[in-house]
C-alpha cells in the first residue's frame, strides 16, 4: 500500500497520510525519500525513525539516489543519473532501470547498476 508524509495532507491524494515520518515508518515496509536536503530535512531520517522501520525495512532516497537499509546506512546500493534527466525518455528509461534494480535487490539477485 502506497502512504505519504508531508508538511500538510493534500485532500487530492486518495491514499493514507501520516503527520509525522516515525508514523509513516511502523506503518510502511519501505520509504522512499523524495525531498530537498535542506535545513528542514536534514535528520529527517533518525534513529527513532530507523527503530520504527525495525529489521528488513528499505530506504529509498530519491533526492540522493541511494538504497540503505537498517544495517549499512552509508553503503550505497543502486543509483539513478537523476540530474542527467532532461527528456521523456531519459525519464521513462531511468524509471524502468530503478524498478530493475528494485526486483533485482528483493530478489537477492546482483543489481543492474551497483554503486561501489
């Protein structure tokens, strides 16, 4: 199931919204960071949250373009050239890489792309 966590609902998203990310994070099996590192976020993701996400959870961290779980949070695990994206189908293509790597990481397969 697909949940959210922002400043303030948005009444056109039909899905749940959690007011806070350690609500968002018990109630979720991965969580996808999709923000502006700035003063606002920065820690956005700390130890009460990772606690809350507790053994096997992911992060997705879309801004930064890294995959970590619980036990390697610096280890980076795949990674998109998000910046590189200027056209629909540098869009569509990166996307289809991500998911790729995605069944890859959950299927314990090699990943398409691995960062080292």
């Amino acid at each position: 199931m697909v949940s959210y966590n922002s400043r303030k609902q948005k009444p056109f998203v039909p899905y749940p919204f959690y007011s806070s990310v350690v609500d968002l994070a018990s109630n979720n099996n991965v969580v996808v960071l999709c923000c502006a590192l700035n003063d606002e976020t920065r820690h956005m993701i700390n130890r009460e949250v990772m606690v809350a996400l507790g053994k096997g959870v992911v992060i997705v961290n879309v801004a930064r373009g890294a995959v970590i779980d619980e036990k390697q949070l610096l280890r980076c695990l795949m990674e998109g050239e998000i910046g590189g994206c200027s056209t629909l189908e540098s869009y569509v293509a990166i996307c289809q890489l991500l998911g790729r790597n995605l069944e890859a990481f959950f299927s314990n397969n090699p990943l398409i792309t691995p960062v080292i």
